[in-house]
C-alpha cells in the first residue's frame, strides 16, 4: 500500500516492513513513523529483530532481503542512489568503541579522520568537536592523550560525539550502556538526553536495558520479529490494570500455590512474582479491591508481613507485555497439538 508523508518534521517512517533472508522470515510487518527530535527505544531480547529493522534503516540489507515502505530523513533505502545521502544524513555509535576509535591517537586526530571521510573544513570540526566535547564533559586534559588512557565512560562519550561530529540529522546508538559500571548507566542516558534536548538530534537507542526508557520519547518492544508495542513509556504503562497501580505484598513461605490461588479472586488481572516472598498484584478498581483482597488474605491466614503499593514501571510492563504474547503462543501451540491428536 503506497502512502505518502506530507510531514515535514518526519525523520524515519516504516510501512509494513519484512525481512527474509531465505526461509527465514525475520521481521514480520513492521510499521512505525519517527518524528524529528524524537528519542526512541527499541527493546527486545536477542533475536527480537531490533537490529535487523535498524540494518535497513542504514542501507547494510539489500532491498532483494526486504519490502515495504522505509523512509529515512525522506529517502527511500530500497534505491541505492539514495545510499550515500542517507549515510551523510545519520550517524552510528557503535557498541564497542574500538569500532569507531582508534586508541592509539588522541581524540583530536580521531576527529579529524573521522571528519575527512565528510570532507568537513578542518577549523569547522574542532569548533564542532570542542562544542561536543564540553556538552558531554570529556575533561580537556584527554583531548591531546591518546584514548586508551581514557576512562569507560570518557571512551563512550567520546564516540557519541565522533558519531554527531557531521551534525547527522537522525543517531543510531547499539547499546550505548553496555560496557559501563553500572553506577554510570544513568550518567550515559542524562548525556544522551542532553544532546537530544541540546542538539535536536533524533536518536535511536537499541538495547536491552529498559531503563533506557526513563529517556525515551517512545519505547518499541519487539520480539520475534513483530511489534509488539509502539508509544510513550507512560502510555504503555497506563495500559495497564487501574493505569498500572500496583499492590506489592510480602508473604511468609510463598510458593506456586499461594500465588494460584491469588490469582484466582476476582478482580484480579496479574499476579507476578518480583521476589522469594514477594508478588506484584494488578487488579481493577485498585482502590475499591485492594482493601478486600487484603481482608481475603487475612480470612485464610496468609501471613503477610509487608505491604505497599506503587506504579508499575517500565521493566515491568515490559515483562507483562512478553508474557502476555508467550502464552498467547503457548496457546496457540496446545491447540495445534490438540488438533493434530484429533486428526490421527
């Protein structure tokens, strides 16, 4: 189906996008739209299809491997012409910084070789660079040393900037948390963030780390190949039973059975276990039920010995959500077999 984007503000559009190589069919009508200045998270485990969908997006998938209808910064992929424009237009960072660094010179002359392949003016970059460089705090003192003497941290920043240096209008991050103590997790999103709010870049965080999310301006969760799910982290988590209200209970000597039969009193939507003694509990009508399901526990002596109540985050509608769509498939699955003992 031809469509056509009349925004002018649209960075990247996907139309019904698969990708088979073969026999395999790995993303599975895939669609979404990206505004400018949009910062996106693509969620999934390994194999989920998230870095497949960014392949095409930067023109490393032939059009023969996928169809649909992609635009990126209003250029089709699937027209080779289109290649070199595109790849001038977004910028990439990968997940290991030696893939973008050269460790053995300083991170001046990284940015003068990275730039010489864009054929930008010499004093241009290093006002560009300098301007990078104060926005993500890399210490003044390193920028003459050569980047092995360069903190974790200092060498992920400093290739988030080598991947801006050409003022790219679209930035693709493969997992820019990853290979950071984990104390500076939240150090490398407020930075990601800055550049967003600083920069109007639109960026692209693939990751596992969901909490990645407290950044993003939408959140893609995927698995198999599919979309599953394409808005705002709080839109996604107000989704949820009672907009995502949750009553977390500590119970003495919790097991399955407990938990079975929990989730057996009405009004009850979820029951997830976050701990030895511990379960989430999703209802309808929080406020109304909450108190009579505490009043059932009481009844039937179960010894709780905590509890508190709060507002689902991310993580954990993430998890609902693959939960959710394996029992869907378990279902599906069970049928099948069924079917197929009937029809012997």
């Amino acid at each position: 189906m031809e469509t056509t984007d009349n925004s002018n503000n649209t960075m990247v559009k996907v139309e019904n996008l698969d990708v088979i190589f073969g026999k395999k069919h790995i993303v599975h009508d895939v669609s979404f739209n990206v505004e400018e200045g949009e910062v996106i998270g693509m969620f999934g485990i390994s194999g989920a299809g998230k870095t497949t969908i960014i392949r095409v997006l930067t023109c490393q998938i032939e059009k023969k491997n996928w169809n649909g209808n992609v635009l990126v910064t209003g250029l089709s992929p699937s027209k080779k012409g289109n290649h070199s424009k595109i790849l001038s237009n977004i910028g990439y960072v990968p997940q290991l910084e030696l893939l973008n660094l050269y460790f053995e010179l300083n991170p001046m002359v990284n940015v003068e070789i990275f730039t010489s392949t864009y054929g930008m003016d010499k004093k241009e970059a290093k006002l560009t660079a300098e301007k990078l460089f104060n926005i993500l705090d890399i210490p003044k003192d390193t920028w003459k040393k050569r980047v092995k003497k360069m903190s974790g941290g200092e060498k992920k920043r400093l290739s988030m900037a080598i991947g801006l240096i050409h003022h790219p209008q679209v930035l693709f991050l493969d997992e820019p948390t990853t290979g950071v103590d984990a104390s500076k997790r939240y150090d490398i999103l407020s930075y990601l963030k800055k550049l967003n709010q600083q920069l109007n870049t639109t960026m692209f965080i693939i990751t596992h780390d969901l909490e990645a999310a407290l950044i993003c301006d939408k959140s893609a969760i995927l698995r198999e190949g599919k979309l599953l799910e394409f808005d705002t982290p709080q839109n996604l988590i107000n989704s949820l039973p009672s907009n995502g209200l949750v009553a977390r209970i500590s119970i003495e000597n919790l097991n399955q059975e407990i938990i079975k039969t929990i989730h057996k009193y009405p009004s009850i939507e979820k029951v997830l276990r976050v701990g030895n003694e511990t379960i989430e509990v999703l209802m309808e009508d929080f406020e109304h039920n909450l108190p009579k399901l505490m009043k059932f526990l009481f009844e039937n002596n179960f010894k709780v010995y905590s509890m508190s109540r709060d507002v689902a985050n991310f993580r954990r509608y993430f998890q609902i959500r693959i939960q959710e769509e394996e029992e869907i498939e378990n279902r599906k699955n069970n049928s099948e077999l069924m079917n197929g003992g009937d029809s012997q």
